[in-house]
C-alpha cells in the first residue's frame, strides 16, 4: 500500500474545536497533538501559548535549540513519547512514534486509518440544542457547583464551566428575582405602546426611503404619547430615551463623513500679514464697530435630506428618497457685522426671471440668475441693497469689508462701487476662509442646520403633493425663502461677536498679532468662558 495522509476535514476540525470547549484539559491535550503533526519545531516559547504552564513541563522536559532535528533530538523523546500515545487515544488506534507521521503528517506503509474510525473520535450529539435556564434553575446548579465543583456540575446538567461561573458571579441577583426569570436584559420599555407605534412609524418611512432624523423620533414619540393621554409630565422623549429606544428595536445612526479643507502652504505667513495690514488700516482710519462687516456666499439647498438616518442594524445599504430636487440650490449672501448686527440675507435663485405671481416674505432680498451664483452685477447690485443701506452708511464714515478671493469680488466695477462709499475691501488670502472668515467658521453651520431642522419639520407633519411618478414635491420657492428668514433671525447676536474674536483679533479691535496656534487658544479660551 502507498504513502497515505492523515487529514482532517474543515468540519471535522471545527467539531473537534467544539468539543475542546466542552471537554476537559486532557481532551484538548489531544485535539491539539492533531495539529501539532503539522508544525515544524516547536521552541519553549511556543509551546507555552499552546499548553497550560502548569502541564509544560510534562509534556517538554527540557528546552531544545531550533537548530536540532526535532525529531532527533533526545531532548524532546519523552515529548513525543506522549503526544503520540495522545493521538493513538483520539484515533482509536495504536499508532507508534514515527518520524513519518510527525515530520510529513504522512502514514507509514502497511499502515491505515479508516476515516470512520476518524470521524468518530470526534462526533458530538448534533440533536443538542441549546436551551434557556430559569432562575430556580440556575439556583440549582449553583448549589451543586457549590458541593462537587463547577466543571462537575457542569457535565452533569449538561451546562458549559463558564455559564457556571457567570451565574455564580450572578448569585445575589438570582437569588432576588422571580424564579421564572430567563436573563438580565436591562430595564424594560415603561411606555411600550409608544414604541411599537413609533418603531412602526420609522419603519414606514424607511421602507418608503425617507431620512429619519433623531428629531423627527423625538417630535413623533411626543404626538404617540399625547394621543394616548400621556402626560408630559410623564414622558419627555429625551435624547437618552431616544439611545435606548434605538437600542431596544435595533436601530443605528448612519452618518457621512465631511472633509475638511486644505490650508495652502506658508499659511502662517499670510495670516499674520492679513492682520498686519488690518492693524495697519486701523491705525490709519478710525472704524466704528459697526462699520466693519463681513459677506459670504453659502448655498442653500431646495431639498436637504439629512446626512444622517435611524435604520435596522446591519444593513448594508440605506437608501434616502427625496423628491429629485435635493441637488437644486439657492445662493444665499450673508453679512455680519463686528457689533453683532446682521443685514438681510441676499437670495440668488437659479431662474432666469423670478415668477411674478409669488409673494415673498419681507425682510429678504430675492433675485434671479440663470446659473444660480454671484457674478459682478450681482455683486454690485448686493453692495447696492445692503451694504450701502446699513445704518451709517448715508453718512459715508470709513467702513471696511472682509471678502474672500472670488473673483467676482475682485472687477473695477466692484471696487468703484465701494470706493465711492468710502468703504475699505480686505481680500482674505486664497485658501485661508477657514480660518479668517468668521461666516464660514462659525456662522454658515448653526444657519443650515436650522435650515435642516425646518425642512426636516415639514418633511415629517406636513401633507405633501405627489408628482406624478409618485414623489413628494420639494418646497416652494416662498417655503425656501420662509425658513431662510427664520434660521438667520435664530442666529443671535453673541454667537456674531464670538465669531469675530474666533477668527480674527485684528477685526475686533486688538493690536496684538497672533499666530495661528495662538489664535486657536485664544479662541478656546473665549468659548470657555
């Protein structure tokens, strides 16, 4: 008869690895000799991950170099002495030490194992099936655990040694609570009607592909409960509650990450040389508070579903529906000013003419352009409108304005319309708005998420009409210009200071020429306080 090899199977090992969890030292003695067949010399540091320490001695007497053979080597005879006598067990056979077998894993000739006599040195009841024990019965074996040992009661109520020694870890509690008790879950729902509606609710809209926010749970878990007669007293729909409700059904947060911008190189240089040259203008000209501002462009957009939603745990894809429009946006120029006043903000609606039969709310300025953006006649007639009708403007005091590199800051047309008003342009270096333009640091954020929060609110409560390829339809152009004028009447007066202070010192007032690590700790100290 020729070389034969012994195998084993990937089934027939993960049984055995089963087993070895259920079994005791001796039996994972021998599991791990049928892979021991295959490894090459094994030093003392490795055989001391494989065996308990305190058995390593008996199965190696002495340490052996690796440069020996380790079949050879004298050294280890007793080691293999054992290890075969350990495979013979688990084999149902008499298998004598061979450097066939213990170099090559191979089988000398004359020599056969037939691969039911291997299959069954490792069989496992595969009926078993787990089961749930109370808490009388937990009690029970813990009692027994108690008299004969954990492995003992163990094998005799057919639990694993480590269950055993959870429960007795558990006694107290056991032996407090309700016989029948199955497991410690945590707390229970103390409004469960609530959650199954509102687990109903979340699954409806994402089954129709809607984002649903955190908010949005919290405002419907407050309308279940009032329908319900739910004091509000009672029920709060609080962010913990809201974590825990998520936990309980098997639900997550997904969320995109944002990247952030790239700051050009030598970016210390130039803003220190941009608040040089402000110093520089302060010293010259004597500004009012309210006479020095800010503008920036930031787009709004038609549909702006969240970027994050409530779904089943494990799913692969989350798909969002909105209603086709979530790309369409709006220009919105915003202007501050180191007072703490803000102008109206200026709309720019990617139309070529704006619909003569809608009424828009005041307080806004609302224009037209075919590709939705600031260009130079835009820019002026924005100078015209609201920069040059701020108060103090008809005196014509020295003013100044921080913009940033767009080019459509930068026309003769531009800088003629703001020399005639006495006002002073500083360009913010390209690059550098992350850090010098106080809108885009600490503005533009909180005004989109109230943007967000509104468009979120209508999304949730109101009834919308249908498309015809069955789409909810995105909000009009008066809803969009609604919740424009809400969010940016939401951003107080402080929050406009701070951002000033935050961004550049030279603007406020402050003669002192920081660095950028400085400003960042400076600014932290401010938010601190």
């Amino acid at each position: 008869m020729g070389k034969r090899s012994l195998n084993i199977s990937e089934k027939e090992w993960k049984v055995a690895m089963q087993r070895i969890h259920l079994s005791s030292i001796c039996a994972k003695h021998r599991i791990i000799q049928l892979k021991i067949i295959y490894r090459a010399h094994l030093s003392h540091l490795k055989l001391s991950k494989i065996f308990p320490r305190s058995n390593l001695r008996t199965l190696q007497p002495s340490s052996c170099l690796t440069g020996h053979m380790f079949w050879a080597c004298t050294k280890l005879t007793s080691f293999w002495t054992k290890i075969f006598k350990c495979l013979s067990d688990s084999l149902g056979v008499t298998i004598p030490p061979n450097p066939l077998i213990a170099v090559f894993g191979v089988l000398p000739d004359g020599f056969e194992v037939e691969k039911d006599n291997l299959a069954s040195s490792f069989s496992m009841d595969s009926s078993k099936r787990l089961r749930s024990f109370m808490a009388g019965e937990k009690l029970k074996v813990i009692l027994e655990a108690e008299k004969i040992g954990n492995r003992a009661a163990g094998r005799k109520y057919g639990v694993p040694e480590s269950c055993v020694r959870d429960w007795r870890q558990k006694k107290e509690k056991l032996s407090s609570c309700n016989i029948n008790r199955p497991a410690f879950r945590g707390k229970s729902a103390k409004f469960p009607q609530v959650e199954v509606a509102l687990a109903d609710y979340i699954q409806d809209r994402r089954q129709l592909g809607y984002a649903v926010s955190t908010e949005m749970i919290q405002m419907k878990a407050c309308d279940i409960a009032k329908e319900r007669g739910i004091l509000i007293t009672q029920f709060k729909a609080s962010r913990g509650w809201i974590t825990r409700f998520m936990r309980r059904n098997g639900l997550s947060i997904r969320h995109r990450p944002t990247i952030s911008q790239c700051l050009p190189d030598a970016y210390e240089e130039k803003l220190l040389a941009f608040q040089k040259y402000i110093i520089q203008l302060r010293h010259q000209k004597t500004y009012l508070m309210g006479q020095i501002g800010t503008a920036d462009q930031t787009p709004v957009y038609f549909e702006n579903p969240s970027n994050t939603t409530v779904n089943a745990v494990g799913d692969k894809s989350v798909p969002v529906r909105t209603g086709g429009r979530e790309k369409q946006w709006c220009t919105v120029m915003l202007t501050i000013l180191v007072d703490g006043k803000k102008l109206p903000p200026y709309v720019i609606f990617k139309w070529k003419t704006l619909l003569k039969n809608e009424k828009f709310p005041p307080g806004i300025i609302i224009r037209a352009q075919q590709k939705g953006w600031m260009d130079n006649d835009l820019v002026i007639d924005w100078l015209k409108c609201v920069w040059q009708r701020r108060l103090g403007s008809l005196l014509k005091m020295p003013n100044m304005l921080v913009m940033d590199s767009f080019r459509g800051h930068l026309t003769e047309g531009v800088k003629k319309r703001l020399k005639d008003g006495k006002t002073d342009q500083v360009i913010i270096p390209g690059g550098m708005t992350s850090l010098l333009q106080p809108l885009d640091v600490c503005i533009n954020w909180p005004f989109k998420a109230h943007v967000l929060r509104m468009y979120t609110e209508w999304a949730a409560t109101a009834v919308h009409d249908k498309m015809p390829a069955g789409k909810m339809k995105a909000p009009t152009l008066v809803q969009m210009c609604a919740w424009i004028i809400a969010a940016w009447n939401l951003i107080p007066e402080d929050l406009v200071v701070k951002s000033f202070k935050k961004c550049n010192n030279a603007l406020w007032g402050s003669d002192n020429v920081s660095s950028e690590g400085e400003s960042e700790s400076s600014s932290k100290s401010e938010d601190d306080d």
